[in-house]
C-alpha cells in the first residue's frame, strides 16, 4: 500500500498526452521549453504570446504548464474557460474535455475526472475515431481505472492506446513510451514485477532517444525501474538507478523538490532492504526536510517517510522514537486530529489517505506490543496496542467497502 502511495506521487508527472498531429506552434521558444520538460518557463514565454492571437489554443498549453507543476486548479479554470468559448462536438471540445479530466485525476478526483473523460471518448469514437486524442482519451480512463483500483479495466483502456499509439505513430514515439510506462504502473500495482519492469525499461530506453538527458520523464523512467529493482530486493541495482534519477530532478530543479524528496526515500528503503538502517535514516531524514519545505503540513508524502522512520526506529529497538515518528504521521495524513500525546488516536474518518492512516494504526499498535513484551511490561501499553487495532479493523472494514480489486480487499 505505501509504494503504490509513493508511486501515486509521481503519477501526475508520467501522464502524457499527446496531440502531436494537429497541434499548431504557438511559440517556439515556448514549444521548446515544453519539450525538454521546463514547464515553468513554457509557462511564461506562452503567457507572454497570449496577446498574439489563438488565445484558447495558448491557454490550454498553459493549462497543461500547470498540471505538470502540480496546479490542477489552475488548470481546471482555464479547461472551463475554453469549453466556455468553444462550439460543442468539436475534436477541441473533446481534447479539452481529455485534459480536463487529467487535470482532475491530478486532484484525486476520480469521479470529475472520468466524467469528463467519458464525454470526451463518446465525442472522439463518434466523429475522431483514428486519432491520437482518442488514443490519449483511452490512456487517461485507464489511470482513473488504476487509481480507483479497477486493474483490469485499466489494462484494457491503456492496451487500447498503445494500439492506437502505435498505429498512428512510430514505434519509438514518446506517445507509445507513455503507454508502456502507464501499463507498467498497473502491473507494479498487481505485484508483478518483472511484466512492470519490462514496460518501464521499454519506455526509458525511447525517452532516452526522444528526449534530451535531463528530462522529466527520463528521471521519472529511472525512478520507477529503481522502485521496482527494490521490489525485486536487487537494492544495489535500484540504488543506482534511482540516484540516476535522483541527479536529474536536481538538475532540473536546483532548489528543493517533492520529485528529489520522493527519490531519496527510495533510496533509503533500499538501504533499509540491506539493513544499513543508520544510512537509511540519513536518507528518509533528507526527504522528510524536502517534503516540510516544499509542501504543507498536512501532506500524505509527509506521513509515508514518519512511518518508514518510525519502522526503522521500532526495528533497532528505539520504541519511544518510533512512537513520536507514528504520531506525527498520524498528525501529517490527518484533517482535523493534532495531538503529539502517542495515547491518543485519530478517529478512523480523519485521514487524507485511508492505507496510509491504516498503515500509521499498524505500525504503532505493533510497536506498542513489542515495547510492552520487550522493554516496559506496562498493561497501558498493551491495552493501547488493542485500542490501536481496533480503529485498524473499522477502518479497514470502510476501505474494503469502497474498494473495487478483489486482491486489495484480500490485503486489507
């Protein structure tokens, strides 16, 4: 459950949709900075041209600028705007309606993000039937299927796409290598690994081909075979691929980063698998002081690396450190629950992220049981232990409800 959340973090980043056939340059210093993955200054130089004409088409380009910086808001008002001053039935119309429902799917909001999207496939299979906006609609409806834990639906949309990709365009196109990796998400999240490894290692080697080296889906592509080298327990091999990584995201982003935070906790999972637990907690420590910059409190993110440390903590012994590492996890995924005191937990609604809270109640009521037969022999202890579980169990019972794949309903 916590390396799908982590892989969830750089979801956003791997989508890629592609118009490639009738897109129009609206700038090219702007084109340009689009494709080599630096959206910020894609951004500027195509609000500087807004003024020149084929205004709608520049704000979707901008739209897309914010959903790669992580602002699906932002995106959400332009999509809107356009459809505004748009005339329906048209293959814009359906394109926007494509890009709103990604933008949405980078909320979270998977119900918004497949309505949008089911206009969008009703429109193109009705009048664009063999293009690539449809092949990108269908790649799109498949991460909303994966997201929402239907992976068989999300095999059979994304499979969809890439036949379309690929009798559109040439093998080795970057539209075909967003296929690969997507599948390879799904894959990864079924538990099988080598099929998630084959499709990620197929889309690096063509990014690396159509890309220039320090691009973010080079980085990305590098980061998800690492994770899934880890999976395999072939840490050395994944250490280097994630540091690969790792050097691209701080080229590209010099300052402080989520992408550079999510990398580096890999990292220190790996160096966990090989129980250099003292490395590893430099590592998690590094990526927790990224996440606390460069996001808000309240963070998911946040709450992963709490637990990892808390983990290792717990391992060497360190009860009392992993209890305070469990709370503020708790605190970090929570809405309204903010209490330091280990004796206190939040109610089994309060959460940004149900596994991670579920995760968070698991790890402290097992270190609460090792503590009390281990070290302190206090009933309290034990007796919280159980209180601890049984916010487990209810929550894991409402999760099972609203989760559609019969193997996460088996894990939880």
């Amino acid at each position: 459950m916590l390396l799908r959340t982590l892989l969830f973090f750089t979801f956003w980043l791997t989508i890629h949709i592609s118009f490639a056939q009738d897109e129009p340059v609206v700038s090219d210093k702007a084109y340009l900075a689009f494709e080599r993955g630096d959206y910020i200054t894609a951004k500027t130089y195509y609000e500087a041209s807004l003024d020149n004409g084929n205004a709608l088409k520049v704000k979707e380009k901008i739209g897309e600028c914010y959903v790669r910086l992580g602002k699906p808001d932002e995106a959400i008002q332009l999509y809107r705007e356009i459809l505004a001053n748009t005339s329906e039935n048209t293959y814009t119309t359906a394109r926007i309606y494509t890009l709103l429902g990604e933008a949405f799917l980078n909320k979270n909001d998977n119900n918004a993000a497949l309505a949008s999207l089911e206009k969008a496939e009703a429109l193109y299979e009705a009048k664009y039937k063999n293009t690539l906006g449809l092949a990108a609609c269908y790649n799109t409806i498949g991460l909303v299927h994966w997201n929402n834990s239907n992976p068989n639906e999300a095999l059979a949309y994304l499979q969809r796409g890439l036949d379309l990709r690929k009798q559109l365009t040439e093998e080795q196109s970057k539209e075909v290598a967003a296929s690969y990796n997507d599948l390879g998400l799904v894959h990864s999240s079924l538990g099988e690994t080598e099929k998630a490894l084959d499709y990620y290692q197929a889309a690096l080697e063509i990014y690396e081909k159509v890309y220039i080296s320090r691009h973010p889906k080079i980085a990305v592509a590098y980061g998800n075979v690492g994770v899934e080298l880890s999976k395999q327990q072939d840490y050395q091999q994944a250490i280097t691929q994630l540091n690969k990584s790792l050097r691209i995201w701080k080229a590209i982003y010099p300052q402080k980063h989520p992408s550079q935070a999510f990398v580096i906790t890999n990292i220190a999972q790996c160096y966990a698998g090989l129980k250099q637990y003292g490395e590893a907690l430099l590592e998690m420590k590094e990526a927790l002081a990224i996440y606390q910059q460069s996001s808000v409190a309240n963070n998911p993110e946040i709450a992963n690396v709490h637990n990892l440390i808390g983990d290792i903590y717990s391992k060497t012994g360190e009860y009392d450190l992993a209890l305070e590492q469990f709370q503020a996890a708790l605190q970090a995924n929570a809405v309204v629950f903010q209490e330091a005191d280990y004796t206190r937990n939040p109610a089994s609604n309060d959460y940004y992220k149900g596994n991670v809270l579920l995760n968070s109640l698991l790890l402290k009521a097992q270190t609460l049981e090792d503590q009390y037969f281990v070290k302190s022999l206090k009933l309290n202890d034990l007796k919280l232990a159980f209180q601890t579980l049984q916010i487990a169990d209810t929550l894991a019972n409402k999760l099972r409800q609203t989760t559609a794949n019969k193997e996460d309903k088996l894990a939880l």
